[in-house]
C-alpha cells in the first residue's frame, strides 16, 4: 500500500505518520510507500521500512495535486489546512488554501481518474465548524451544516465537493468531523480555540497561562490520540456503510471550560490552576460563542468511532505523550 499525507508537518500529520510506521499496516494491508507533504518538508519516518519520500508542496497551486498523485497512493489522508482564526482574519488566504486547495487535489484524483482508472480512498478532516448557531442541546446527524465564519464555509463547501466527487466514482471519500482538538502540543497557534489547550498545556509546565472567556463556556473535544484512531478507523472502515452521506461527526467529551480546569487541578494540582489568569477577550468571545457545544453522533459511533472517556484521560494522555509522564518545570 502506497499511503499520501498532505499536511503531514502539522501536530496530527506528525503523530498519524508515527503511528502507521509503528503498526507497519493500514487494516490488514502493509504499508509498503509513504509520501510525506506539507509546506515545509516534514521529517522523515523514523523506523520506517518501506519507500519514504518527504517533500514540500504548497495545495493552492493548481499543478501541486497531480504532482504528488504522479506515484498513484492507494490512501491520501487530506489533512493540509489554514486554522480558524487565520482564516477568519486572512479572508483569501482561507479560501486559497482551504478550499482551493481541496478543489485542486479532488480534481486532480478526477483527471488521474480518467486517465487510468485510479480511484483512492480520500480521507478529510474537516471541522464541527461547519455548524451554525442557533443549537440544540445536543446536535445530531440531521442537523443542517450553517457555518458562521469563513473556516467553518470553507470546510462545508469542501465537504459538498467530497461526496460529489465520491458519488461520480472518482474517489472513495470519507470526511470526519473533527472536534476541537485538545490539548495541542507546541506553541500557541492561531486558531481560536488556542485558549483550550493553552490553560491545561502551559500550566502543567509551570508557566502561566491567559483565559479569554468564561469558565462555563461549553466545547467538543478530542485528544490528539483520539483524532489520529478517528484517521486509523476511517483509513480502514468499509466505506461501503457509509452510505451516499459522506461526512461523520465524531465522537468527542462535551466540557465546559471549568470542568478543564477541575480535571487539571486533580490531576496536577491547586498550584497548577493558579496559573491561570483571566482577560476577556471580546473577539475570541465572539467567535467561540457561536460554535457547537454538544452531539450526539449515532453514525460515527455505531461505525466503529472511539471518544476519549473524560478530561481526566485527555489530560494524562498528554502528560505520558508530551512530557515523558512527568508535570512541572
């Protein structure tokens, strides 16, 4: 099996090429080939016995897409794209790269398609984003996709062109609805949700950490570990169940800021919580305020699908996979 990342640089990219290189296989195929890309050329697997290329490819450009499907993968894991708050504050860049980029590379798959028969299994991250306030208690698989900010647009319209390419026979094409991941690894990016994974993240080092918004603001979440096993799954699920309906919400933890904050002080203590200082920020408090807060995601779990069991588990899973399994400075 010849398996494509685009977007492999990134935190998942990173932790998804780890764990295929330590399983050695996708279901029950063998990875035989790995082409790794991204912006900047990702690093190589370490261990991996197979072909391995690493290259940089920027997707807004038309000729990138063919260029990177010119080895024919059998799996293209479609992870590249530009975060939340970038998109909203960089109107062209978002849609350059967040949806231009897609358009590239679906028709791309199109025109190999018609080439020579080659038709990939398609796998898209795309976001809870592309719902709209206003929300029920819990949103389920009925309900409509009305993004709010140019991010959440431009994965909803990406997401139509996946099931449309998907129902031409193009491509096999599986979308899956990431929660907000947390706790991210690394640096604050630009994402709005940054704050999420900031509080728990910096203070389990021993620095302080900035709170924009209120303690009962509620969020979907998902642990790094978690996403790469949706990725996993969704690699190698019969796409045959899905039926015509192509994008999944995923399973994710229902948590309000202050059940974060109480899960970090059993976890690593009062003086950890101490870190954290209050500033409201009016426009990340806008923009959050209209995100989703609650699912009930029957599909996703009923095809095989796996949340984290609380923010507890989120927490340690991050202590044992970033720090080495210790806290502190």
């Amino acid at each position: 099996m010849h398996i494509l990342i685009i977007g492999a640089a990134g935190m998942i990219g990173r932790k998804l090429t780890e764990q295929l290189v330590a399983q050695g296989r996708l279901g029950p195929t063998a990875i035989e080939r790995l082409t790794l890309a991204d912006i900047v050329v990702p690093q190589p697997p370490a261990g991996f016995a197979g072909a391995a290329e690493c290259v940089a490819a920027d997707l807004s450009q038309p000729a990138t897409a063919s260029q990177l499907l010119s080895g024919r993968p059998d799996v293209v894991f479609h992870l590249a794209a530009i975060v939340s708050g970038e998109a909203e504050a960089h109107f062209e860049k978002g849609y350059a790269i967040n949806l231009d980029g897609t358009r590239h590379l679906l028709e791309a798959i199109r025109l190999a398609h018609a080439q020579d028969a080659y038709r990939p299994r398609l796998i898209f991250t795309s976001s809870i984003a592309v719902f709209g306030a206003p929300f029920p208690d819990a949103i389920d698989d009925e309900f409509l996709t009305a993004p709010l900010t140019s991010y959440g647009t431009q994965k909803a319209v990406a997401e139509l062109l996946l099931s449309d390419y998907t129902r031409k026979g193009f491509l096999d094409g599986i979308g899956i609805r990431l929660p907000t991941i947390c706790i991210r690894p690394g640096k604050p990016n630009l994402a709005a949700s940054g704050f999420f994974s900031n509080i728990l993240r910096e203070p389990l080092v021993g620095q302080e950490a900035v709170l924009p918004v209120s303690r009962d603001l509620r969020h979907w979440f998902a642990s790094p570990r978690t996403a790469v096993g949706f990725l996993l799954h969704a690699g190698a699920l019969d796409l045959a169940r899905i039926g015509p309906r192509r994008c999944l919400n995923m399973p994710g933890l229902s948590a309000t800021v202050g059940d974060e904050i109480e899960a970090l002080k059993r976890v690593a203590g009062e003086q950890a919580v101490k870190l954290i200082r209050c500033e409201p920020d009016e426009t990340i408090i806008r923009i959050v305020s209209g995100w989703a807060q609650n699912f009930q995601p029957q599909r996703a779990l009923a095809l095989g699908f796996k949340a984290d069991a609380s923010f507890d588990d989120i927490i340690r899973s991050h202590i044992d996979d970033e720090l080495g399994g210790h806290i502190g400075p």
